[in-house]
C-alpha cells in the first residue's frame, strides 16, 4: 500500500521506519508547509513525490494512505481533507480535539469507504495482547496504577517564556493528552469505560496541563493514571487483583510483563521480546485492517478510540481546559 505523511518531526520518521519494517507500506510522498523540509525529508527516505499543498496531495493517485503527525489541533482539517479524497488516515494520537470532531470524521470515512485509525502504538504490540490474555490470573481487580511522566525538553523553552505547541491551548496540547493516553487506551483496552473519571492537573500559564492524576472509577477498583511532561518517574505500571499482581516496566512501550502470585508469592514473566521500532505492529494491524476489511477489528478500535477521548473531554472540563479550536 502507497503511504503518504503529513509532518517533518521525529516520530514521522519513526513510523516511516516502522512501515518500512511491516513490509506492508510503501512510502511514495511526504507533505511539509516548507519546500527544503518537504524535499530533504522524501531525498532521505527514497520517496518520489515531495508536496506543500495539502489539497494537491490529497488528490494525488500516488497515495491510498496517509499519516498524519502535524500539531494536535490541525489533524481533523488536515485528516478530513484526505478523507474526502477517498484515502485512508492513520492519525497520530491525540487523534483529534474533541468528541465532535471523532464522530465527524469517522462519518466522513464511512460516506467515502475508507477507514480512519488512531495511531496509538502501545495496544497493538505482542505484549498488550499477552497481558490482555493473561489478566484473569489476578483474580478480582481491586486497584491499577499507570504512570507515564516524561521530562520534556521543551519545557525548558516554556520557561523561558515561550510557548511550545505540546503547551499550548491553541495548539490542543497538555500532558493528559500528549502522554496520558498511553495509560489510558491500556485501561480502556483491559478494563473497558469507566463509571466516573476525576481529574487532578497542574495547570500552567498557557491554560493546559503540564501533568496530572486522573481516577478512573470502576464497578470493583479505581484506576489511578499519573502523566506530566515536567517531571519524571521511575514507576512502574501495576494492576493488582485478589489473586496476584501484574507489574508492567512501562505503559508505552510494554517491554516487561511480569506477574507476581499473592500466596505463593512466585513470579512468573509472561512479556516477549518486541521489535525496537514497536510502531511497526500498528502499522502490520492497521494495513492488514484494509487489507481484509476486518470490520470487527476497526470497530474494536474504533470504540477505544471514542471511550478514551470522552475521558479526555470530561477530564478536561472539569478543569476548564478549553482548546483554541473550541473558543
């Protein structure tokens, strides 16, 4: 399948490695407002059409799919564009600003027959399936704490007065939905929707938050989520039942799994080894979708998709977290 992409940073070149290794993906053109960014990024990885006309793009024949990896708030014009285009979107979480724009969108693929996924690396690797297959052995779940706090460089910059995208309203950034989601499709891929959500952010100058505890309230046990990009952790993931515990190195990537019994006390590593590129199985899952029309697994995805952005949305208006596309 011919691959186009939206976006000049690391994480494009990091997918277009990872299609590369799926063998199901051909990179064939590159999208950049700027001309030098646009050729240099196609002259790098062999593409032979270079774009910085988004709608030009769009309409080319050269292309069945595109990822999308532009700021946070630009991705539903920029996804609907390709869309109505007939082209498939795979689009760098957060997938969009709001419920509204999710269901929009995902109407406008089923009008146009082609399908539209969040790029979210985490629930598509060998080690989620694993730990999804493996979760009853903790018995009745009573508690899970997902951290995922990562320094980033760029609030060194905030500090110095600018206002980086990932920190700013305009931009649909903040912590939550940068890095939190990586908990958060786990929780809702494992535990399904919460009851109640809760959400406890730092909020900084700019209106957004720079990190947060986010409580997931279910029927049995509360799911405690721990984000920010100005700070780190060491932390573990665990997921604690009457029977055992599961203790996860990292929420994204699942690198280790390990389970520990409550009476034995015995442990137990289920995890594999994974490809350092883990983008890799989105895109082997996600081409395979197309390939075979796997409606019950787009819809799967789908549905984790909408689940986590309500969360998202909830979490942000109770603190009044309003992105510059929703003034």
């Amino acid at each position: 399948m011919n691959l186009g992409t939206v976006g000049t940073g690391w994480i494009t070149e990091s997918f277009i490695d990872s299609a590369k290794l799926s063998g199901k993906l051909t990179l064939t053109a590159v999208y950049s407002r700027t001309d030098d960014k646009a050729k240099n990024l196609a002259h790098t990885y062999n593409a032979a059409h270079y774009f910085t006309d988004l709608e030009e793009m769009a309409k080319s024949s050269e292309i069945q799919a595109v990822y999308i990896a532009s700021p946070n708030s630009v991705h539903f014009e920029q996804a609907l564009t390709f869309l109505k285009n007939k082209k498939h979107v795979i689009c760098e979480k957060p997938i969009f600003s709001n419920t509204a724009e999710l269901e929009e969108a995902y109407q406008t693929a089923e009008e146009n027959g082609v399908y539209l996924f969040e790029a979210i690396r985490n629930i598509h690797t060998p080690n989620f399936r694993i730990l999804k297959e493996k979760l009853h052995m903790a018995g009745n779940l009573r508690s899970a704490i997902l951290p995922y706090m990562k320094y980033s460089s760029r609030y060194d910059l905030f500090l110095q007065g600018e206002e980086p995208n990932i920190f700013s309203s305009t931009y649909s950034g903040g912590a939550l939905v940068d890095l939190g989601v990586y908990p958060l499709f786990l929780a809702v891929g494992l535990f399904g929707e919460p009851k109640k959500v809760t959400y406890y952010p730092v909020i900084l100058r700019t209106g957004v938050d720079g990190s947060g505890t986010l409580i997931l309230e279910y029927q049995d046990f509360v799911c405690t989520i721990l984000c920010s990009k100005i700070s780190d952790s060491e932390l573990p993931c665990e997921i604690q039942g009457e029977k055992g515990t599961f203790i996860l190195e990292d929420a994204a990537p699942i690198s280790e799994i390990k389970f520990i019994d409550c009476h034995t006390k015995e442990s137990e590593i289920f995890s594999v080894a994974q490809e350092e590129k883990d983008m890799v199985y989105e895109c082997i899952n996600i081409a395979e979708i197309i390939e075979t029309n796997n409606e019950q697994e787009y819809e799967k995805l789908k549905e984790w998709s909408k689940k986590v952005m309500r969360v998202t949305e909830e979490a942000r208006k109770q603190n009044n977290i309003v992105f510059g596309v929703e003034r």
